[in-house]
C-alpha cells in the first residue's frame, strides 16, 4: 500500500501532521521510507475481489516469522482462512464486521503452547511452566509481534489490513471453526487485501508523545489538557469519516466502565487447555 499512500501523503511534516495533529507534532528525526510507510498506516474496512497473487500468503508469514520470538521458543502459529463459510463465521463471532467476509485473506493468529507440548510429550518429559500466565502473556506477545511483521510487508506490497480482536467474543466457537487442538488459542485476525480506495479511511490521530514518552522515569504532565485536545481531533476524524462523532474519552468510558461480553474469557480459555496458574 506505500506507493498508494505515498502518493496521498507525500511530505514526511503532513504524515506527523496527520498523526498527532498540527498542535502536537513532535521533533522531526532521520526518516527512512519504512518510517514513511508504518506513519501513513491505517485500518482498512474496505476491499476489493481481487485475489491475492501466488505465494502472498508465504512471504507474509516469511517476513512474520522474522520478528522476535521470546528464547525462540516461536510460541505462536496462524491458520489462513480463505473459505467463505469459515469467514462469514468468523465475521459472526465478531460482531458482524462484513470486511471480514469481504477480505480475500483472513489470517487468524494462535497462542500455541501444543507444538512446544508435543516437542515435550515426544522426548518423555513433562514441563509444568507451560501451565502458567506467563506461558500465555508470552504466546500472545510472539503472535502480535510476528503479526505486525506481516501487517508491513503487506502494506509494502501494496495490501491493506485490519486487526481482528473480536474474534476473542467466542473462542472456543473460533477454535471449533479452525479445528484448534487444546492449548491453542484464537488471540485476533488480521484482514487482508487490496484496499478499495472509495472506502478508504484517513490516518487516524493518536495520543501526543508527550501522553506516552517519558524519560528516565514515568511522569505524566498537563495530561487533561493532552488528552482534551486528542478528544477533539479524534471528534473531527470522526466527523470527517462520517462516523458517529466520538472522542477518545468517550470510547474510554464506553469500552471499560462496564462488560464487554469477554466475561467468561477465563473460563473459556481453561476449557481450551490453558491452566493459567
């Protein structure tokens, strides 16, 4: 997608303008193309038919197995999902995000503490820190860093994406759907495809760097006045996208002051294997 988003937002001081927004651009740095690229990234609800050329789906997890892995252990894998019924499921689960089903490409990204189970089961040995958090927090760590290696090397050849994290609404339906063995889990999609450009969203402004970067020790300051005018900015993104105009702390309150249907996570994902110790 570079060259198309190049072509929209050429100027490295209108990529951090878009970003933060004109008020809070930070200090402007050495920029390489890759930085180009990762500021002009956005979420892509919108695709086109077209088919994925041959040997997309490999290169993308090539540049995905590239990222980090914790004492490469590669705790993750990824099922890719092509079939239309599966998708349509998927997109069910989710809450009825039709890109789901329109994507050509539909990566499901795994916490997958079951290889590491068989390595262990095979040389006659048990091993009682799979059970544990940290195995998890670990395994879902390796599936997003891996993951956004791949979300990169799509946008490089001209591909678009949008996380899926709603496919955590019903794992164990997700897990049924991918035929997921015990000890896996479904931790989010990636979408993919061309984007339709008439569908194409703006850049979405984030927080200043001044709300997230501290140094040498952690020391929130003006932050009301901070995040007043981030709420503003995202309102006129909103506004400009034609969505329901909704500020940053508006989404805040709507999304943790109550239940968000992930209740029965826990429990869920203990039926799936994972002890959590």
């Amino acid at each position: 997608m570079s060259a198309m988003l190049d072509a929209q937002t050429t100027d490295d001081q209108d990529l951090l303008t878009a970003r933060y927004g004109a008020a809070d651009v930070p200090a402007t740095g050495p920029v390489t193309d890759v930085i180009r690229a990762l500021l002009a990234h956005r979420s892509v609800r919108g695709y086109l038919p077209t088919a994925l050329p041959q040997g997309t789906v490999e290169t993308l997890i090539a540049a995905a197995q590239s990222a980090a892995t914790s004492s490469n252990m590669q705790y993750w894998s990824v099922v890719a999902v092509t079939d239309p019924a599966t998708k349509a499921l998927m997109a069910e689960v989710a809450g009825g995000q039709g890109h789901i089903r329109d994507c050509p490409l539909l990566l499901v990204f795994l916490a997958d503490q079951s290889r590491l189970n068989r390595v262990i089961t095979a040389a006659g040995k048990t091993m009682p820190t799979l059970d544990y958090q940290e195995a998890f927090t670990v395994a879902a760590i390796d599936a997003a860093l891996a993951a956004q290696n791949a979300t990169v090397a799509a946008e490089s050849l001209g591909l678009g994406t949008v996380y899926i994290g709603a496919l955590r609404n019903d794992p164990e339906k997700v897990a049924a759907a991918i035929g997921l063995p015990p000890h896996v889990m479904a931790v989010f999609g990636l979408c993919v495809g061309y984007p339709d450009l008439a569908k194409l969203s703006d850049i979405k402004p984030r927080l200043p760097q001044t709300s997230v970067l501290f140094h040498e020790r952690y020391a929130p300051q003006d932050e009301a006045a901070q995040v007043a005018r981030y709420d503003a900015a995202l309102g006129a993104f909103s506004r400009k996208q034609g969505m329901a105009t909704e500020s940053w702390t508006g989404r805040v309150l709507q999304r943790l002051t109550g239940t968000n249907g992930r209740e029965g996570m826990r429990a869920a994902m203990r039926r799936l294997g994972f002890e959590l110790k």
